[in-house]
C-alpha cells in the first residue's frame, strides 16, 4: 500500500491562554500537537485509545481525551493543559490540594486526574464523593490511590465554598 | 503503543450545508463522516478504517441542541435533537429526563466523562455498534431522524437505520441531521445495562423499556435489547404477550424468556451467547419492573 504524506492545514487556537497558529498534519494528534510541538509534558500518553485519561487536558471548559482528538479538529478552540491552571508558576487550589492530602504516588495519572476535577468542579463546584468517583472513571491510577484523589478533589470544594 | 498507519486522506470542516453538499459532490469515493470521533479516530489511526476524504461535520453548529415543540390540536409533542448533541448533553437535560428518561439514563453510562464530552448522539448511532447504548432508549421512545444528503432528507423510524453491525442502510453520501421523540405524557421509561464494571464499559447486553397503563392493565409497551442480536432489536413477541395484561412482576419475567426466545446473540470476547441468552431474561423483568416504578 502507498504510504501517502499526510495532508496539512493550518490552525489557529488558544493553548492556556496564549493564542497559536500553526500549520499541522491533518492526522497530528491533539495530544501530539501540546506534548511533542509545544512542550506541554502533562499531556502523557497512556493507552492512545481513550481509556486510561492520562492525556486529559479541557476543551472550551470540558475534560476531554486528547488521543482520539486531531489538532485540526481544535482548531477555533481553546485548550487549558496543567501547564494553564498553575498562573504565573503559582499552582492553583486544585494542584495544592492533591499535595496537601497526599493525592499523588508515582504521578503519571495525576495531570489527567487534575485536569477532569477541573471540568468538574467548573460545571458542579459541590459535587459529592459518589459524584466524583463517576467524573473520573475514565481516568486509571495506576497506585490505585483514588481514595486520596476524590478526598483532594472534596477538599478543594470545601475550600473554594469558605470563601465565598 | 499503537502504530501510525491509514494516513493520506483529506480533511475538512464544511460550516454550511451548500458546502457540505459542494464537497460530497465532488468527492467521488471513500467519503468518511467524523462527529465526536471518539471510535473513528481510533479506527482511523489503527487502519481498521481508512478514507480518501474526512468530512468533519462539527462546523455544522446547528447540528446541536436539544428543543421542544409543544404539543398542538392534532399534533403530539416532540423533543428534536441535532445529531451532533454531545451525549453529555443529553445526560444533563432536564427535558429529556423528565419526558424521556430512558435516553439520559443511558448516556450518563456510555464511556467515559471525557467521551461522553466529545461523542455525538448521531455518532452513536451511525456508529451501528449492536451495543450502542442510545440505541436501544431510542427504539422504545419511536425515535424518527431526519437524514440528508445532497439530493434532499427523508425520515426513517430509528428501527430502519441498522443493518447489521458496524452497518447502516445511510447511502454514502448521507448523514443523520436530526433525532425527533414523539411525547407520550403518561409513559414510563427507562434502561439497564450489563457488563462488569460499573463504568467505562461497552455493555454485554443493554435493555429499555416503556410502558404505559389504561385501568390497570398495559395499553402500550416496548422492549429493545442491544447485544442480542447483530443490531439492536424491538422484542415484539414479548411486546405483544405484555399488550393487556396486568404489569405484574410474574408477566414481565414471562415477557423477558420470550425476549430470549426471539434473541440471536453471538458469543465475542466480552461474554458467550449462552451467558447473553441466561441474562437477557433477568435484564428484561428488572428494566420494565424499572419502567412501571416511573408511572407513578
């Protein structure tokens, strides 16, 4: 079979606030184009088919898998990545949470398991644990620490509550 | 790790209808159509599907969205749903949940948050998976779409969308634009499904049901089961042994062994035929027993 050069096109998007544009192959990944093209390291690569949310990163506000995306198919978008949440090298209450209740063992799944409680606490900021459990089902911990994770994702909740 | 392959084919994102129609037109073969892509992207890197053009329909922004049409004199009530409505969407509508429950009860367990964000009511069902998850609640509701291609749209009952699986009867240059659920305000409804995690995973079998009573004996029912066949099926033997009958416990598992009785199921690696013929009675009773208890 020919081995054809895929086909370019060029995109314009937002990646963590910051506007891009760039000329991609059409069959590029999503999470290829942010980890390979523009350094964005917590984008991981665990299944590659959509299973494990390791590559979690939001767009346009909603956790999405960025393995079974095309960057093409983002184009007019905007993509928060881990990168994004931590303003100005200041880690976001989200991020300090997981530290604080020891969320984290070898911390592959912890960007993608950040990134999906973003989505969630954005569309529900009181979700309860069984709430939680359900939102990252689609993310594996390969420790198995999810007890810790759902009482990071809690505790952020409680926190952001105080305050208002 | 998965190894790059079935590259080479053209992309686009039409944003309007005359463009849509311009580029299938033009395109003279191995058109593919992408929604939520959340099965095709995979495919399509894997080589288990490949195209020469890869039409992206999300420009098609009226292709989303969830209304009403109330009802008027002569007319039933209706919930119109744009093909491309993410199945996210469906899950959190309050119309649907509170008109027809078996469809947000079914996609609030297909996949993943992050799929359900992406993947596309549409893509679901032109996905034509025996197991799709939407499938069966639209059989139950009398679910109709809308399909269009360049040379004009027709209507078809949901039931004449698949031919076997991973088949649709959509001529190629055809897509689903629009899902239409005729209202019944007295009806109950509702889904199950079978498999061995309680999340993420592709059901063994699935099943919906709705019914509705008249004095205390069923004047209208419907069962469809996924996974019990090689697209998913309206149980119309045990449809009409119910028709009448008192909704007891007792007639709803009679109904669920003459659901086996008319089900093909075939053995895959996710459960054998016998496994789907012992449980298909069980899922049958519980998703109606599920149904009568939202009549009330």
């Amino acid at each position: 079979m020919e081995h054809k050069e895929a086909n370019s096109r060029k995109i314009k998007l937002l990646v963590n606030n910051v506007a891009r544009e760039d000329t991609v192959p059409v069959d590029l990944r999503l999470a290829d184009y942010l980890r390979d093209w523009l350094n964005l390291k917590s984008v991981k690569e665990g299944c590659g088919v959509g299973d494990c949310g390791a590559c979690t990163v939001l767009l346009d506000g909603k956790a999405v898998v960025s393995c079974i995306i095309m960057a093409v198919e983002a184009d007019g978008s905007s993509i928060v990545t881990l990168e994004g949440l931590a303003a100005e090298g200041k880690m976001s209450d989200l991020q300090e949470a997981f530290l604080a209740k020891g969320a984290v063992q070898c911390g592959f799944c912890t960007p993608g398991m950040i990134m999906t409680a973003a989505g969630l606490l954005a569309e529900n900021p009181q979700p309860t644990a069984e709430e939680i459990k359900r939102a990252v089902a689609g993310n594996l911990c390969r420790c198995t620490g999810y007890q810790k994770i759902i009482e990071a994702v809690l505790y952020t909740a409680e926190i952001r509550n105080q305050k208002d | 790790m998965i190894e790059q392959r079935g590259k080479g084919y053209e992309y686009c994102r039409p944003g309007s209808w005359e463009e849509l129609a311009a580029i299938l037109c033009k395109a003279e073969a191995g058109v593919m159509f992408l929604a939520g892509g959340t099965d095709l992207a995979v495919d399509l890197r894997t080589g288990k599907k490949s195209c020469a053009h890869l039409v992206d329909l999300k420009g098609l922004t009226e292709l989303q969205g969830i209304a009403e049409t109330a009802a008027e004199e002569g007319k039933k009530g209706e919930i119109c749903i744009g093909s491309l409505t993410s199945i996210h969407q469906l899950e959190i509508n309050p119309l649907l949940q509170e008109k027809a429950a078996a469809l947000p009860e079914a996609a609030c367990q297909l996949g993943s948050r992050q799929v359900r964000n992406r993947a596309t009511l549409g893509g679901n069902l032109a996905n034509a998976s025996p197991t799709a998850d939407t499938a069966a609640p639209l059989l139950v509701l009398d679910a109709f779409l809308e399909l269009w291609s360049p040379s004009g749209s027709r209507h078809i009952p949901v039931e004449d969308l698949w031919q076997k699986a991973g088949k649709t009867f959509l001529a190629a240059d055809e897509i689903i634009r629009q899902i239409t659920l005729p209202l019944a305000p007295g009806r109950g409804t509702a889904f199950m499904k079978l498999g061995p995690r309680q999340a993420m995973d592709i059901a063994i079998i699935n099943a919906a049901a709705s019914l509705e009573l008249e004095d205390g004996r069923i004047s209208q029912v419907r069962i469809a089961l996924g996974g019990a066949g090689e697209r998913p099926l309206r149980m119309k033997q045990a449809e009409a042994f119910l028709l009448g009958k008192e909704a007891t416990a007792e007639h709803f598992a009679q109904a669920g062994v003459l659901a086996a009785q008319e089900s093909s199921p075939r053995s895959s690696r996710r459960a054998s035929r016998e496994y789907r013929l012992a449980t298909i009675p069980v899922l049958t009773e519980r998703v109606l027993l599920k149904a009568l208890s939202r009549l009330s």
